[in-house]
C-alpha cells in the first residue's frame, strides 16, 4: 500500500513541474530602452582603432592608438565609400566628423585613411544603416496547451496501467 502512495504522489508531482518552461516571465513587458544606440562600424590595425558612429546626418568617427588606447590628434582623415567621399574634420581631441546626408538605409563599405605623424592606414569597415529588425512577440496557442495536456494524460494512464498490472501480479503470486 505504501509504494502505491508513492508512486501516485509521484506522479502527481510530475504532472504539475510539466506546466513549468523556461523560467520565463509573463508579467509586464519591460520599458522601452529610453536611449537611441545609432549605427556604427568598428576597424582595427596594428596602429589604430577606429569606431564610426552615425548621429542624424554626420558620421563622427572616433579614433584611438591602438596599443595605448590615446586619441589620435591631428590626424588627417578620409573617408571613402557609401556615397561619401571627404576628409574627416577633427572636433575635438580623437573625434572626427563628417558630413553624411548622402547614406541611405543600407549596408555601407567604407575605407578610412588615416595619416599621423609618421603613422598611416588604411582600414576597412561596415557601416549598416538598415533599420532593426521588428520584435516578433511570444503568444502561448492552444495547441501549445494541448501538447502539454496530452503528455500529462498519457504519463497518467501508464501510470495508472503500471499499477494496475502491479496489482495482477502481486494477488498471483500470493
């Protein structure tokens, strides 16, 4: 009697973890990132790192030693591809810009020069202006339920059949 109590327990147990997936929250969605994160494209050589950052109509481009990670100033910057072609003028202390009202909503190559001091590169990067990608939202269907539904009925009827063959065999060997 008492390994039938176990085993319907068990089976109870079972059946109510089956509901249980993924850790995953139904509450309220979480706000709305509250800050704009504006295409880029990152390239790297021995000398230099660059990021280049599109904010509205102006491509700023930041650039970096890059064995000391300092900015590079004074740097004589062109820019290549896209629909842009110019040089690069420096704002401020490693930070260039220029103007790029000609890109449109695409992947965009670009080749940067860069000459400083004795220093010069060429790198190469991508700059995607494509808009993101739509959320796609997870809906629960019925037929999700009913997959679930149907597992804990068949767990249920074999363990119900196990006990019951169980049972046979325990009044015939008596």
């Amino acid at each position: 009697m008492k390994s039938v109590v176990v085993i319907a327990s068990l089976l109870l147990t079972g059946a109510s973890a089956a509901f249980a997936h993924g850790g995953e929250d139904h509450g309220a969605p979480p706000p709305a990132v509250s800050q704009t994160i504006f295409p880029r494209a990152i390239a790297a050589s021995d000398e230099f790192e660059m990021v280049a950052v599109l904010d509205g109509k102006k491509l700023v481009i930041y650039l970096d030693r890059f064995a000391s990670n300092e900015p590079v100033i004074g740097a004589k910057v062109d820019v290549e591809g896209g629909g842009l072609k110019g040089a690069a003028a420096e704002s401020s202390p490693g930070v260039y810009g220029l103007d790029a009202a000609a890109l449109a909503a695409a992947k965009h190559p670009l080749t940067i020069a860069i000459e400083s001091g004795d220093s010069a590169d060429l790198l190469s990067a991508t700059l995607d202006t494509s808009a993101p990608p739509a959320e796609v939202t997870h809906a629960h269907g019925w037929s999700e339920w009913a997959i679930w539904f149907g597992a804990a009925s068949l767990g249920l009827v074999a363990g119900l059949l196990w006990l019951i063959r169980r049972k046979k065999q325990s009044k015939g060997v008596k």
